[in-house]
C-alpha cells in the first residue's frame, strides 16, 4: 500500500507540473496584458515558484502573490522563493 503510493506520487507529479506550467505559458502568450506592478511579473513568479518549490507549496506560494497584486500595493521588485532544504552547493 505504501510502495503504490509512493509510486503514484512519482508517477502523476511531474505530469501535473508540467500542465500547469503550460496552462500558465498558454495565459501568457494569449490573455497576459503586462500590467503587474511586481517584477517579475505574477504569472513568472507562478512558473518560478512552481519550478523551484514543487506543485503544492508553489502553487500556495503563486496564489498568494496574486492576492497581494492589487492596485493598492505598491509594487516592487519580488522575488521566487526558493527550497531552503534542497542545498545547492557551487564549487
């Protein structure tokens, strides 16, 4: 029972990042107006954070980003987060 979990996790995952990767590059290059006041803008921050902390935490992560993004904030330069418990070492 555990195993077959572990299976599906490996299996459906990467097929789900993918899809909503795409769904976001489709929005991008058909609906997207340009007109966010973060940069980089929320549907690359989306993409970013899907990339860098996996489906759910960066699909909570984007979803958050577009809540802040209202006319009322203020804008600015905000970036991805990253996965602080995958260390990347650079020799």
């Amino acid at each position: 029972m555990q195993r077959a979990r572990q299976t599906l996790k490996k299996i459906f995952r990467p097929y789900l990042k993918i899809a909503l990767c795409r769904l976001i590059i489709l929005y991008q290059k058909t609906l997207s107006r340009h007109t966010c006041l973060y940069e980089p803008t929320c549907s690359e921050y989306m993409l970013r954070s899907l990339n860098n902390l996996g489906v759910v935490l960066g699909l909570a992560a984007g979803i958050w980003r577009l809540l802040r993004c209202n006319p009322f904030s203020k804008g600015g330069y905000d970036p991805a987060p990253e996965n602080h418990f995958k260390v990347r070492w650079v020799y």
